[in-house]
C-alpha cells in the first residue's frame, strides 16, 4: 500500500451546511427575461471620433511645429465649442512642437513654467507629463496658470553668452 487509501464515498446525498443565525442569506437573483444592457455608443462610431481627434490634434501641433499657427490660436480654439481635442493636448507636447527640443530642454521648461506659476506643491515628473492645456486653461484658476505659461514660453531665459554676467562677450573682447 502507498499509504494514500481513498476516502468511502457516502451513501447519502450531500447537503449544504446550515448557516449561522447571525449570516443573513443574500438576495437570489431575480429570474426574468430582461436582456443585458447594450452600449449607448457604437464602438465603431466611438473609434472613428477618436480616430478624428487625434488627427485634429496632430494637424495643430504640426502647424505649430511649422510656424504657420502661434500657441494663443491654438488655445483659443481648444476652448471654442469643437476643441474638447484640443484640450487633451500635453503641455509636453505642446513645448515639443514650439520649441523642436529635446526631452530635458521640455522638462526645464514646464519646471520654470511651475515654478512661475507658484504651483504647490510641486507635481512629480509622472504628474508633469500628464498635464494638458485643459489643465492650463482651467477657468477655476483665474489665468494664473495660463499668464504664467505665456510669460515662460514669450521670454528666452538662456543665458546672453557663455558665463554671463561675469565674462565679457566675444563681441566686447578686443
């Protein structure tokens, strides 16, 4: 013997456990012929609309890209009554398109842009990336948030040369 025998089988059928007095019972199912709730929206319609913003909000920051729209007609339009797309565009993004810079170059950016804003606290890297111009447009905040972008994104901080002010120009070397 391998000293696992089988268990006999009762000769009984098996019955639920009584429960206890204080478990309360749950609800059965109702037992109708009701079919299951469909969609109000036809997931084909649903992903031509999606298919839509994200063309419409590629088409923006192409133009901005190219300089034939400035950053003002691109918020003016996403609060118009068609530019819920346009609300969805990242801050990131949007730097990306007006500036054509590298990932640390958006990030200094969108961190003087806080840090002008006096937003507090400051939001971590993750929550950075997730901000979008409906965020900058909020009409809660009074403009604060957007007079601050304009004032980050209209005035170039860099330096006027290397190891200003304490060296002179090349201009002014003789």
């Amino acid at each position: 013997m391998s000293g696992f025998e089988a268990l006999p089988l009762p000769d009984e059928d098996l019955q639920p456990l009584p429960l206890p007095d204080d478990v309360v019972e749950p609800l059965p199912l109702p037992e109708n012929d009701f079919p299951l709730p469909t969609p109000s929206v036809d997931p084909a319609a649903a992903s031509r609309a999606a298919m839509a913003a994200n063309a419409l909000r590629g088409r923006w920051l192409e133009e901005l890209r190219s300089g034939a729209v400035k950053v003002g007609d691109l918020l003016t339009a996403a609060q118009g009554p068609d530019g819920a797309p346009l609300r969805r565009i990242r801050l990131t993004k949007l730097l990306a398109a007006v500036y054509g810079t590298g990932h640390a170059a958006q990030e200094e950016r969108l961190e003087r842009f806080l840090r002008v804003a006096a937003i507090s606290p400051m939001p971590s890297p993750d929550e950075r990336s997730r901000l979008d111009v409906a965020w900058l447009t909020d009409p809660r905040t009074g403009g604060t948030r957007l007079w601050s972008f304009a004032d980050t994104i209209s005035h170039d901080r860099s330096p006027a040369w290397a190891g200003f002010p304490f060296t002179p120009s090349e201009e002014g070397a003789s």
